[in-house]
C-alpha cells in the first residue's frame, strides 16, 4: 500500500481548493461578460455592485459572529472543567503540540459521535463535541476528533468559506437580478442578432452558475474536510486514533439529528444527517485516506 505523507495532503488539498475558488472567480466574469454585451457594460458593474454590498453584508455579519450563532442554534452550554476534565486536557494538549491558543469548549446534548469548531480566527474559536463523543469515544479517539476541529482551526478554513460564501453569494444575486431585469426589458442596446445571441447565453449561464457554483462549493468543502484529518495526524502523529473514531461514527449514527440546523451541518466532523453528505467525504473515503498516513 502506498502511504501517504500528512504534509502533501494538507498541500494537495489547499492547493485543489485554490483551484475552484479560481473557477468561481472565472464564473463571474464569464457570466459578467455576456451581461455586458447583453446589455449596456455599465448596467453589469450596477448589479454586480448591489450583489457585493449585500453579499457582504450579510456575510460579514455570519463572519464576526459564525462561533456564537453556531452555538445558541445547537443549545450547547460551556464545558465544565470538572465534569469534562478529559476534554480539558485534551484540547490544552493538542493547543500545546500546536501553538494555538485555548479555543473556548461546549457540550451539546446528543447521542451521536460528532463535533464542530467555528470562529473566524484561532484567536476567537470554539470547539464543541456531544455528549455522545464524550461517552463512546476512548481517549486517542476523542483526541482525534478534537485534532481534526482543531485542524481546521489552524487552516483558517471558517475565513476560506467564508470567502466562498461571499463569491457565490455575487453569482446568486447577479443572476436572480438579470433574470428578473428580462421581464422589464433593462437597458438594451438594440435588437440585432449578436445582442439576441448575448441574452440566450447570459440566460443559459444565470441559470446555470448559481447550480455548478453550489457544486464546487460542495467540493471545497469536501477537501477542507481531508485537509483537516491530515492536519489531526499533523498534530496527534497517530491517525489511527481519528480512523477508529470515524469507524464508531459510522456504526453508530445512523438516527439523523433532528434538532440540528442545515445550516451549521458542514461544520460538523460528519454530516449530522443520513443521507445529507454533500458538504462531507463518504467516511470510508476518510478512513481509506488516513489508513495510508
């Protein structure tokens, strides 16, 4: 079996990452491109102008406070030092090996194997695991869980979606505008063919990008996912910890969590959801992946 360095699947998947978000950028000028000749250049920049401002917006708000909304929509309360003296321990263990600050803890009530972190920084993060992690996870499983949320602490990845968050949020906005601005007859330049062919093809591409940019952010999110196993075994040095933890998860959340928001879903170590696996890889991918580190 060929093994697989940690460092160039942390390197691999920021790199395919960077990639997509680069087909999203292209995205956007291409469907600009056609608006513009569609209709008169300066209408595009307008648009495209009100669908950064409400992009932003919105997202900003999400951005400075994703850890406290993630918290209060979950119910979790804080960790007690106490009672979850293992978590404790753990976490300042693993902060320790890796030079990050002391996210703030939670416990959530559930009986599934799952954990999330948010924040937009290492500075201003929280890790957050169930009841459930906490009672059916031995201790190298907990701190492979816990690696895995403080994985993707260090990479920043809450910035780096939220960054996508942002880029699709301009296509939605672009194309919902165009498409509407159809039924008025906006700023045209003329019948001729050429400018027929313009209108067919923005169209096609408002109709089209929002789906295929859902798609990539999807994949993007997927490799945030492996990058941040690798990073686990970057921190622990043991991946068989994280495997046997994503081998319980498997056997044991089969019961979707009905209390849980569709929203904060992605954030979770696995999809909180039978059968909603967009934003996470298959767990025997997962497995398969740290098996050769």
């Amino acid at each position: 079996m060929k093994r697989i360095d940690f460092r160039d699947q942390i390197s691999r998947n920021k790199t395919k990452s960077v990639l997509l978000m680069v087909f999203i950028f292209v995205l956007i000028i291409v469907l600009g491109y056609a608006i513009s000749f569609a209709f008169d250049p300066s209408y595009f920049f307008f648009i495209l102008i009100i669908a950064i401002v409400f992009s932003l917006g919105y997202l900003l708000i999400m951005f400075y406070n994703s850890h406290s909304i993630a918290i209060a929509s979950v119910g979790a309360k804080l960790a007690d030092p106490t009672k979850h003296r293992q978590f404790y321990s753990l976490v300042e263990g693993l902060t320790l090996a890796s030079g990050l600050p002391m996210p703030k803890l939670y416990v959530m009530k559930s009986k599934q194997i799952n954990a999330f972190a948010s924040g937009r920084n290492p500075s201003n993060a929280v890790v957050c695991v169930t009841e459930g992690a906490l009672e059916k996870l031995d201790k190298s499983e907990l701190e492979g869980v816990l690696a895995h949320e403080l994985g993707h602490i260090a990479n920043y990845d809450i910035r780096y979606m939220t960054l996508v968050a942002v880029m699709v949020g301009i296509i939605s906005i672009v194309s919902q505008i165009f498409l509407r601005s159809l039924w008025f007859g906006a700023g045209g330049r003329g019948n001729d063919k050429s400018q027929v062919i313009f209108i067919i093809l923005g169209i096609v591409l408002a109709i089209l990008a929002p789906i295929v940019v859902y798609f990539v952010q999807m994949s993007i999110s997927r490799k945030r996912e492996f990058s941040a196993d690798a990073t686990a075994v970057k921190f622990t040095r043991y991946p068989r910890g994280l495997i046997n933890a994503l081998k319980k998860i498997k056997e044991e959340n089969t019961v979707p969590e009905k209390k849980i928001s569709k929203a904060v879903a992605p954030l979770f170590i696995s999809s909180p959801f039978k059968g909603w696996d967009k934003t996470h890889p298959a767990l025997e991918k997962r497995i398969e992946v740290l098996e050769k580190m």
